[in-house]
C-alpha cells in the first residue's frame, strides 16, 4: 500500500489563531480522506509540522510507502536535509518547536516517507485545498489549545 499526503498550514498572526489542513489520498483506490484543526494561538511553521505528525499518526499499518507533500521549507528542508537527526543528537538544544520534532521522530521512524516541496498559492490543487482547511480551521469558532506553545512560551517556538 502507498499514500500520498499533501500538508498545510496557516496563521493569523505568527503567533496567532492557526491550523492545520490534510488530505490523504490512498493510490489506486478511490479514497480520500481530509483532515483539519485549529488552535487560538500558535505559529505557522508549528502547524505545518502538526499536520505532518497528524496524518502519519492516522496510518494505522506501519512501514508504508508514503510521500508527503508540503509547501514548508522549514518541514522538507528538515528532515530531506538531515537537520532533525542532527538536533536530535543534541538533544534539540537551541531549536524551536522541541515537543513537536519528538513527535515526528516517533511517527516518521514508523514508515517509508518521502517528502516532496511544492510551490504555495501556485495552483497545485491538493495544496490549495489544504491551504483551505488550515485558513478555515484557524477561523473557527472552535480552537484548541496548543499545549506546546502556550505551556512554553513564545521564547521557545
């Protein structure tokens, strides 16, 4: 079995109120699946990672075969350039969003994934879809709270 996951995130101020839009598509079947969530106050690259972390702790098998579409630098960039492994050898001392990067790590190791970078607002339409749940989300009436960054502090994310 393969998945394809497309991620996004989105603030209203950074911090702000924030979300989180997935969609996971299983290929060769006809099943989607969409996602989303917002919290009353939070960062934009927290909810980029969030919704990475969410949709691979929906895959209830593990060792998939999974790709993950993101328009987040600081997400693909972390984990396709090796950053993360790197501070989590140093125990994430110096980097922001600490809780969240561990909770990667738990899911990440758990699959095959792939990530892939996309360009944001530029017509990909499972990006745009997602970019719609997260603005929605983050519009809500009903906001979580993001135990990370309000327990914290702001001087941490």
């Amino acid at each position: 079995m393969k998945v394809d996951i497309y991620t996004d995130g989105a603030c209203k101020g950074n911090p702000g109120r924030g979300g989180y839009g997935i969609i996971m598509e299983w290929v060769g079947k006809p099943y989607v699946k969409e996602f989303s969530k917002g919290f009353r106050k939070t960062t934009n690259n927290r909810m980029e990672l969030l919704a990475v972390i969410v949709a691979l702790e929906q895959l209830k098998k593990e060792g998939l075969e999974t790709d993950i579409y993101s328009d987040s630098k600081y997400v693909v960039d972390a984990v396709n350039k090796g950053w993360v492994f790197g501070w989590q050898k140093k125990g994430f001392q110096g980097k922001k969003n600490p809780d969240l990067w561990r909770r990667f790590l738990k899911v990440y190791k758990k699959h095959k994934v792939r990530f892939h970078w996309v360009k944001g607002h530029n017509e990909h339409p499972q990006n745009e879809r997602c970019d719609a749940l997260a603005v929605k989300a983050a519009s809500s009436e009903e906001l979580d709270i993001d135990e990370g960054f309000e327990s914290q502090g702001a001087g941490l994310f």
